[in-house]
C-alpha cells in the first residue's frame, strides 16, 4: 500500500537490489534511481522503498545492507533522497534509517484512500 510515486512503474529508468540469506531466499528488496548531472557526474539518489521479509528476525540489518548498497556505501557526496516512507507500512525501514542512518524527514505527506460501494 504505498503511495503510487514509489511504486516500481513510477522509477523510471531505475535499477533494483534483493538481497537473499544463506538459503537462497529472498529477505528483503530495494529499488531506487541514480541521477548525474548533464557532465555525467553522480549528483543523487533517491530510493523509492526498501523493505525486509516482514517478520524476519534480523530485518534490521537486511534493511541496512540494502540502504548501503543503494547510496553506495555513503563515499559520494551527493544528496540522499528517499522521498516518501510510510511510517507505519514500512514502519522497521522508517525506525531503522531514522535511528541508525540519521536520515530526517524533511516534510510529510497524507495518505487517503476512498472506498467505492
């Protein structure tokens, strides 16, 4: 359920990331967009979701390898974007860049749906 600006079809031209554990099972995904200036120089990313198998008991660190993977191991200077992140859908990504990344949100969007009868 979230917002149609961070589904897949809206990142165009967008790259992707799984990570497995041991077994070969996915445990957690991310997609995000790599952006250069007209000179071809990585100016940002923005990651649109980034999530771990709900329930997975080391989600924490799945949700930490992947952010790293996505921004590159932090090396670049570069502006960071994740521009929408439910807090409660995507609740442990929300707690785990806030607490652990220092990531702060910068404004908040509504999220309203309408049920048709």
């Amino acid at each position: 359920m979230n917002p149609w600006q961070t589904q897949w079809q809206a990142v165009k031209e967008g790259e992707a990331v799984v990570a497995k554990d041991a077994e070969g099972e996915i445990v957690g995904y991310a997609y995000f967009k790599r952006m250069f200036t007209p000179e071809g120089k990585h100016a940002a990313t923005v990651m649109s979701q980034c999530e771990a198998k709900p329930g997975h008991e080391d989600g924490e660190n799945i949700v930490l390898f992947l952010t790293n993977y996505v921004f590159d191991g932090f090396k670049d200077d570069i502006r960071r974007v994740i521009p929408i992140l439910p807090i409660k859908e995507s609740a442990l990504t929300y707690q785990t860049i806030e607490k652990k990344l220092g990531f702060t949100p910068y404004a908040k969007q509504v999220y309203m749906m309408k049920y048709l009868t």
